[in-house]
C-alpha cells in the first residue's frame, strides 16, 4: 500500500509540473519566519525551521494539532488518547512517558512551558493557533537550555467573526467562537471553545473548555502594549496501555485489573487540569536604533490525577519573565542586530500523593514541596551582507536549581544545583542566487531534568538525576525552481551525553535515568509546489506536498542493571517516517485534502526485543462554502483512517509487563460548519 501510493502521487506530481499553471500562492521558501522578533526569509533563515501555516493548521481534526505537526519534517506528535500528547523533535520523546519535556513552547509573545521545563499543550485549543514555527535541535542562544528544540504558537492577527460547531464519531462535540476586530489602536481578540467526546477505548472521555483574551495596544508609533489572559478547565480520562495479546483480544478496552491491582477504569484514573495563565508584554523605542522588550507573566495550576496506584494533587504557582534590549543598524552594503537579553523562571510546586479508593483520595501517601529557579542571560548577533551572506550567533549562560522539602509522612529537604551552562550556537546561510541557499549550523545544547522527573510518581526525589546536553551539526539546502517547485533537504548529527531516559515499575510508575549517551544522525527534506490553476470545469486547483524524515538514532555507552544496549536503536522512535498532502479545488467550490502518513517500525523497549508493525493512515477532508449577503458558511466532512488502519497512535515505551499498546481508532468522521459574519 504505501509503495503504491507513493509511486502515484510522484507520478501525479509529474503531471501538474507538465500541464498545469502556476498561480500567486506563495511558496514556503517566501515566507518569513518571525523567529521571536527576529523577522526572516525562509529560505534564507540559518536555523532548521518547519512551518505549520494554515494550509497544514486545516487538516487537524478540531480537537487536536496532530495532523498539521506530523506532516513536517522531523516532528511527531503522539496521541496515546484524547488529551494525553506527546511532542517529539527528532526523537526527543525518549524522555517523555507523557506531556512535553525537553521542548520550550511560546505562545505570541509569552512562554507556555514553565521553570521545570514541562509543557502543558494540551491546554491550548488547536483552533487557536494560525500558525507553528518549530525551530529543530538546540537554539540556545535566543530560548535557553533545550536540546530538542523550540515551539512557536501564533494566534490569529486578522479581524474575524466566527462561530463553529463540529460534531463526529464516538460522542464529539466542539463548538468554539472567535471574534477579533481592530478598535482604531487596540487590536481585540476574544476566543471560547468547548470540547467533549466520549474517544475510541473506554476510560478516555475528554471534555474541555476553554477562553483566550488578547488586546494589543499601539498607543504611539512603534510602541506596543500587549495583554494576554488564558483559563482552561481540562478533564481525559487515561485508559492505560495493553499488552499486544490485551489489544488484540479487544482493542477497545482500558487497562484491565491484576491480581495485584485494579484496573483504570475502576480507579478512574484521569487528569483534572485547570490553568490561569496571565500576561503583560511591552516593546518600544529607546533611541533610534535601539529598542527594550519586556514579558513579565504569571500561572497557576490546580492539576489532579486518579492513577491505578495513587491520587496526586498538584498545585503550581509559576512566574515568569523575558527582556531583551535590541540594536539595529541597517545601510546599503548590511544589516545589524544585535540582542542582549535575560529570560527567569520560578516554579513553586506542591505536591500530595493520597490512596485512590475509586477516583477518591483517602490516606496520605506522601506530601512534598519542590521550588525551582531556572534563568539564563544570552547575547544573540545577527548579520546579513549585501543580502547574499546570513549569519547568526550567539551565547547564553544557563543555570537551574531545585529547593525541595518532604512535608509528609518525614521532615527532609535538600538543594539540587546543577552546573551552569555555556551554550553557543553559531549558523550560517548563503543566498547564491536567487531561490537556491545552502546552510551550515553548529551549536550545544542542555535540558536539566523537569520537576516531574526529579521527583516522578514514584515519589522519591531522584538525587542522581544529571541535566542532558549534547553537540548539534547540521547542513542544509533550499532550491526554488522558476517559482513552481520548492525543495529542503537537512542532514544533523547530534551527539547526546547523559540522556534522560523514562522507565516503568510493576506498578506502571514512572522513573528516570540517565542512559549514556545517543549518536543521533538524520536527513530530512521537503517538497511542495504551488498551487496549478486548470481549465476544466471539473478539477481546478491542485497543490502537492511530501515531506521525510530518515533516522538512524543509536545508544552510546548505554548500561542499565548489567545490561549492555549500547549500539541498540533509540526507543520511540521511527527510522523512517513519510507523509504527504494534495490539496484540490473542484467545481471552482468543492476544496478536498488528500493527506497520507507512513511510519516505519517502532522499538519499544531499550533491548530493542519488541518492535511496533509499520503504520499507513490516510485522511481525507471535503470542504464546501455557501456565501449569502452578509455571512459566509463554511462545512467540512473529516475523514479519519481512511484506510481502517489498525495502529497505534501513541506507545508507552519500555511500559512494565510488555503494556505497549494504546490503540487508536478505526474509520472515523467528524462533519463541521462555520459562520464568519
């Protein structure tokens, strides 16, 4: 299937370079990343960037960003059920059991992931988000220490009026209204969703509701005030993993019950997660070449989780704040910029751990109270020479501490420092005419470990936990032919050291250690053409993109309880991964996307002795617009699985007693309509 599948849309694509006419839309190699307020060409950008715009933002299901993530090159996001995702740039989710770790995530202008270095993605509604920049491996110099890489969420800057409501398979419903208009020198956005569905597998219902302020003042020229205001009240149930003879017995359940314990649908093992996030951000002139930008934000978490084997209250109070000073000289001949800068954190983190009597805590198990500072300064210098020469570098000084105290059944505290970090990155990109560069890229990174890997459900507070760091290289090149076809292709070598590794108990808790090290080398690359105008009244635009990631990521030095898996390939991770989308217009009215996903063998264990079958899914979505006097319908037809695939979406690697598997669902739709008044 995916051979035959591949070989057509390459013959399909030799078709349209052949027949058809180009039109306006621009190609990615055109568009300008905005790289944290440092505006730039794609095709000219020194960094390993991929770019979800709204093309890729309208394949996702509502509910989630897992389509539009995975159809990039060297990005996967896992969904082991509703709710419950995973982030991986190549291949970092090796130290994620759950969640987003060793990935920094903003949000415009403010910072999603808190002090600890842990994300909570799935609070923000993917109908939000207009645009994704995903900055690939280490950037330290402008994000601080992360050696994964770095997520930019950007919401809508357009006026808009709309209501949607979709519906589907398995109990969903989603409703969302999004209002943003321009208020002479205010820019407003009011946005409110909710979502509910009962999922595939029973113990994964999911229900969340959410509002999303945004007010962006320009009171004088070139100053702007920005105020941001987010709440999410969050609840998935967490069905568990299966063993692959569960799975096949009935694909559809949720962990059963052992001898030795119950299952998840009897402890109604969840989460519960509400958030306030909170912010104020201000840019203006100092003099005339030099500017300040200042982000000053608050957060506060109450997050609760019935598990099999505990009840865990969480509550977090973060702070945090960026300021950077910017200089910028621009004459004939080159441009300057040049960037001074200091981003902190602070997380107060309360943590009780009581026995689940179903779904209901009882006797306290453990109570603990963990602070964490994390703060770098950097220096950035940007530089472009007669608009053919692109360089970029930097430095930043990355420090992080953990102050921790068991408040029960013991009275212990203690302080983890970890060494401070040097991390410098350099890159350089070279316009040698028009529509063709070449690039190169050097740089460190480091990722401390996160408050839930210091002290993980097992409860105990990992002292032995090191902060992971590691050497990136990497060359690329980007060619445009006569504004048709844009091609990327990227190979990196990464040298992890020390890398943070998630394990499981007999009781499905999760621990971590450091493995040695990882030589992860890769190549990744891109194609897409514009969209091609046809004479027909039937088929009248068509756009093509594939993209790849080819893998060969393994352990290094890698020892655990005697056992050598030194040269074993990375857990979690695929080797081969391949996806595509055509994009057609129909009868000048009819809009249909043609998505394809193939992913290769998976291991799931750090032995490397059981392995995942390679995965084919295929979606489709149909969208048909009616326009009145005044308002504007837009309905679409997702869908899901085309294929009937049977895979899993989401693994738990090196899971206890061989719980791999987290099925997803078989053929599925959902049918959506939206009023734009």
């Amino acid at each position: 299937m995916p051979g035959k599948n591949l070989r057509f849309l390459l013959l399909f694509l030799i078709s349209i370079l052949a027949s058809g006419q180009s039109d306006s839309t621009a190609l990615i190699a055109e568009i300008t990343i905005d790289a944290y307020k440092k505006p730039t060409k794609f095709i000219t950008s020194t960094k390993s960037v991929a770019i979800s715009g709204s093309n890729f933002q309208n394949q996702n299901s509502p509910d989630r960003l897992l389509e539009s993530i995975n159809l990039l090159a060297g990005t996967r996001m896992e969904e082991r059920s509703p709710g419950s995702y995973r982030l991986s740039v190549r291949g970092s989710t090796l130290r994620s059991p759950f969640g987003v770790r060793n990935i920094k995530v903003y949000l415009d202008d403010f910072i999603l992931s808190d002090a600890t270095g842990n994300t909570y993605l799935n609070l923000i509604d993917p109908e939000l988000i207009s645009k994704t920049e995903i900055y690939k491996g280490p950037e330290s110099g402008d994000f601080g220490a992360v050696t994964g890489g770095t997520v930019l969420l950007k919401t809508s800057d357009s006026e808009t009026k709309t209501l949607g409501v979709t519906a589907g398979s398995y109990g969903l419903f989603k409703e969302n209204l999004n209002y943003s208009k321009n208020f002479v020198k205010h820019y407003l956005q009011v946005f409110q969703s909710y979502h509910t569905t009962d999922s595939y597998r029973e113990q994964s219902a999911i229900n969340r509701k959410s509002i999303f302020l945004k007010d962006r003042w320009n009171y004088l020229e070139n100053h702007q005030l920005n105020l941001m205001f987010l709440f999410t009240d969050l609840h998935y149930e967490t069905p568990g993993g299966l063993t692959f003879a569960q799975m096949q017995a009935n694909r559809k359940q949720s962990r059963p019950a052992t001898s030795a314990l119950p299952g998840a649908k009897e402890q109604n093992a969840g989460i519960f997660n509400k958030t306030i996030l909170a912010g104020i951000s201000h840019q203006f002139p100092l003099a005339e070449n030099l500017s300040h930008f200042l982000v000053v934000q608050g957060a506060y978490t109450d997050l609760r989780n019935p598990f099999i084997t505990n009840y865990e209250k969480r509550f977090e109070n973060n702070f945090a704040l960026r300021t950077h000073l910017n200089f910028e000289k621009n004459t004939e001949q080159w441009f300057l910029q040049t960037r001074l800068g200091l981003e902190t954190g602070f997380n107060k983190g309360i943590v009780k751990n009581y026995d689940n009597a179903r779904g209901t805590p009882t006797n306290p198990q453990n109570f603990d109270e963990i602070k964490t500072n994390s703060e770098f300064v950097f220096l950035s210098q940007k530089a472009d020479f007669k608009e053919k020469i692109f360089m970029e570098a930097s430095l930043s000084l990355n420090s992080m501490k953990y102050d921790w105290q068991n408040l029960y059944p013991s009275l212990e505290n203690g302080t983890m420092k970890f060494k401070d970090q040097w991390l410098p990155n350099f890159g350089i990109s070279w316009l040698i005419k028009d529509g063709f560069s070449v690039r190169g890229k050097i740089g460190k990174g480091s990722s401390a470990p996160t408050s839930e890997e210091i002290r993980s459900s097992t409860q105990q507070i990992n002292l032995e936990l090191a902060p992971e760091y590691g050497w990136n290289k990497e060359i690329g090149i980007r060619k445009q032919f006569k504004n048709i076809l844009f091609l990327e292709g990227n190979y990196f070598d990464f040298r992890l050291k020390d890398a943070i590794v998630s394990k499981q108990n007999e009781n499905g808790q999760e621990y971590f250690v450091n493995a040695g090290g990882t030589v992860q080398k890769g190549f990744e690359v891109i194609a897409e053409t514009k969209n091609f105008t046809f004479n027909s009244k039937i088929l009248n635009q068509v756009k093509f993109w594939v993209s790849g990631s080819f893998y060969d990521f393994k352990f290094e030095n890698y020892r655990k309880n005697n056992e050598v898996y030194s040269g074993n390939q990375i857990t979690g991770t695929p080797s081969a991964m391949l996806q595509s989308v055509i994009n057609m217009k129909f009868f000048n009215t009819i809009s249909v996307d043609y998505s394809n996903f193939y992913t290769s063998k998976i291991y799931l264990n750090d032995a490397n002795s059981v392995e995942s079958e390679p995965s084919f899914v295929g979606n489709m979505v149909f969208r048909y617009p009616l326009n009145f006097e005044k308002i504007k319908l837009n309905f679409d037809l997702q869908i899901q699985n085309l294929y009937n695939t049977d895979y899993v979406l989401g693994y738990d690697i090196n899971a206890f007693g061989g719980r791999y598997y987290n099925s997803a669902a078989f053929r599925n739709f959902n049918i959506g309509m939206a009023v734009n008044f």
